[in-house]
C-alpha cells in the first residue's frame, strides 16, 4: 500500500468504496465517453445512461463515504447533485424537440 500511497491519497481504505474509488471513477468516465460516442444519434438514451450512472455514484458516496474527510464527501455529493439537475434540464429540452 505505502507504494502507491499517492493513489490513495484522501481515501478512506479502511472501506470497500474508498479502496476502489479512483476505479470505479475511470469505469464511470469510460461508459461517460462510451455513451456520448457511440449514442450520439439518440440523445434520451445518452440522457437514461448519464442519469443512471449518476445516481449511483451518488448512492456510493454517501452510502460508501470514500474519502477521508467528510467537506469532501459532501462536495462530492454537491457535485452529483448539480450535474443531476443539469440531466433533468435536459430532459425537459429533449421531450420537446
């Protein structure tokens, strides 16, 4: 663990999520880009996924609490949150067009 110290880095390892945050992050950035590509054609789709993935990194953080400090677990949660309402804006734009 003291090897890849910088890794971790204001996680908390003592739990499961804290321990595989920084993967779960670059899987969710990968179905991110994934999505944006390759569903480009079908925005409300684009929308579902987004949301979907979203929520659960919401559910993570504050059921899993991966950080170290609980300022950062709350930004974390403002973070999903704001970009939650973003989505539903967008919904709202794509249901009419």
């Amino acid at each position: 663990m003291k090897k890849f110290s910088t890794l971790f880095q204001g996680l908390s390892v003592k739990r499961v999520v804290g321990r595989y945050w920084n993967f779960m992050v670059l899987i969710r950035w990968s179905i991110t880009i994934i999505t944006l590509v390759c569903l480009r054609d079908y925005p409300t789709f684009q929308i579902m996924i987004l949301v979907a993935l979203t929520t659960s990194a919401q559910l993570l953080i504050i059921i899993g609490r991966p950080f170290l400090e609980s300022l950062d677990n709350k930004i974390s949660i403002f973070n999903e949150l704001m970009i939650s309402i973003y989505l539903y804006m967008l919904i709202a734009l794509v249901a009419f067009t």
